[in-house]
C-alpha cells in the first residue's frame, strides 16, 4: 500500500530545546524517502519515529548553518553502515560544496554506498522519476538558500458514466487507457485530467519570489516560521519569516494544508504562531509542527 506522509523529525531553529530538535523532515512518497535539512541529531531522531537509512532514496538540503546540515555525517555513515542497497543522491547547494565534503567525511569509516552528489546551482528541475518531478528555486537567506518543490505528474480519473454510456467495459478499459482511442472514443471522451499531488519544502528565507513559486497550488507545504509578526524586523533582519507572512503566502498559493515548523526558543507559546496565522487570513488545514509529528499528504479532491 503506498504512502503519503511526512514525518516531522525536528522543529527548532538555530538553538535546539528539550522538546525541539534541530530540523529534519522525512517524506515518504510512496516507495522513496526524501531526507530534507539533516540538523544535529537527525540520525537519532529516525530511529525515535521507526525510520530507517534503508527508507531513504534522496537528502536534500536547502542551505548550509548547522540547524540544517550538522546531521549530515552522521546519516550518511549510517547510510553507509547498514550497506543501503540503492542508490541515495544528495542535492546541496553548489556554493557549499566544501561543507559538504567536510560533512560527508568528517571521521574515519568504511564507505559502502556510492552516495551521488548533485548539487544545485540554479533554479529548475533536479530529477524526473515516474512518481515525481523534483526542482529546486532560489531563496533569500544570508547564505545560499534553496526550496524543493515535488510534482507529481497529472493522470487520468476514469468516468463510470461515461463508459457505460459508449458501452465499454472489462478489458476494453484497460486498452482505451494505453491507446488512447478505442472504437472512435476517446480518452477525453471517458475520463478526466486527475491532477498530480504537489509539496515544497520551504526553509531560511525572507519573502522573495521562490517563496511563491514553491507554495504555489501545493497539497502540503512545509514552511519556516521563525519568528511571530511582532519581530518581523528582526526576520527581515536574520533572512526568515514570521508566522503571518508564511500563512499570507500560502493562502495566496492555494495551499490546502500548511505545516508551520522552525520556531526560534525564544516563543514559550506554540498556539501563538496558529493563532497569527489564522488571523492572517489561511482557512486551509493548518499544523503547528512539533516533533515526531506524521502529516499525510492531503487525499486528492
């Protein structure tokens, strides 16, 4: 049975709490897992949530501080530990290649696994799979920044209705749908567009147009939302946003539910970035992230 969910395996900011680790997201899509922002702890974390390093196919990291990339020795020696059979690729900003490669080696241990870098230097498409199209947008953050977006491609939802009333049925269905036309009716004849499920994961970044592009028409976004309005000087300032812009900016998107996650210590109160966000105008499914937290992908409409 497939899987669409995300586990949530930390939610803090720069400085970790005793109920917030550093960040790290797990999304499992159907049979893939896609590693996003391994912070300190991340490997320790998997095994809290009964994840596995075999479940991972992809890490993506959206920027090199520490809260976002120090979990990356770690993971990639488990990777490597428990000889994970297939092949795992890392995307990374390009800028930070050094980080990475200190990182990947950053203690003596026996390499098994042949990890495929791929980092990212622009904009566009990362990886195209039957399940999923992978890109990457630029963020605005002090250091280079990336989202990802996923886009599952667009399929057909076959009309009951419509079938039986050009008379097929059993077999035939299944030859119209790898045709295209069977008997003078076709596709468009039976059946209609079933749009792709669509997630971004947006971290560090001030409002820029990548925010945008990311949230844009998805089923579940993960954003940052460090600070709550009243600081929003200071996020400006630091390059993140507050509660109010992050939900302002998924409701313009259309986002159907949003995932509120990297929240500054300095908050003692988690309802206050729901509250802030609802007043914000998001009436969608809304999420104030905390640790070990599953979130499915929303059922298509």
């Amino acid at each position: 049975m497939s899987v669409r969910e995300l586990v949530v395996l930390g939610t803090a900011s720069q400085v970790p709490t005793r109920h917030r680790n550093h960040n790290g997201y797990l999304l499992r899509w159907d049979g893939e897992g896609i590693l996003f922002d391994p912070g300190e702890g991340t490997q320790r974390q998997m095994l809290r949530a009964g994840a596995a390093a075999h479940d991972l196919n992809r890490i993506c990291v959206t920027h090199f501080h520490g809260d976002h990339s120090l979990g990356l020795a770690g993971v990639i020696q488990r990777i490597n530990l428990d000889r994970v059979p297939h092949q795992v690729t890392a995307h990374y900003p390009r800028s930070g290649q050094r980080f990475f490669d200190r990182l990947r080696y950053a203690t003596a241990y026996r390499e098994t696994v042949a990890l495929t870098e791929a980092p990212v230097d622009r904009d566009g498409t990362l990886a195209v799979t039957p399940a999923y199209t992978l890109e990457a947008r630029g963020l605005s953050h002090p250091v280079e920044s990336y989202g990802y977006r996923l886009v599952e491609p667009d399929g057909r939802r076959m009309l009951p209705e419509r079938l039986a009333a050009h008379g097929i049925a059993g077999p035939d269905i299944g030859r119209l749908q790898r045709a295209g036309v069977l008997g003078g009716v076709t596709l468009d004849d039976v059946s209609e567009v079933r749009r792709g499920q669509r997630f971004a994961f947006v971290m560090d970044t001030r409002l820029c147009d990548g925010v945008h592009a990311l949230a844009e028409g998805c089923d579940l976004l993960v954003i940052e939302s460090t600070f709550l309005d009243e600081d929003v000087e200071l996020a400006v300032e630091y390059g993140h946003l507050t509660a109010g812009q992050a939900a302002r900016a998924a409701r313009d998107a259309g986002v159907r539910h949003l995932v509120l996650t990297h929240f500054s210590q300095r908050y003692p109160d988690p309802a206050e970035f729901e509250r802030q966000a609802r007043a914000a105008g998001f009436e969608g499914e809304l999420t104030v992230a905390h640790d070990l937290l599953r979130v499915p992908v929303p059922k298509r409409r």
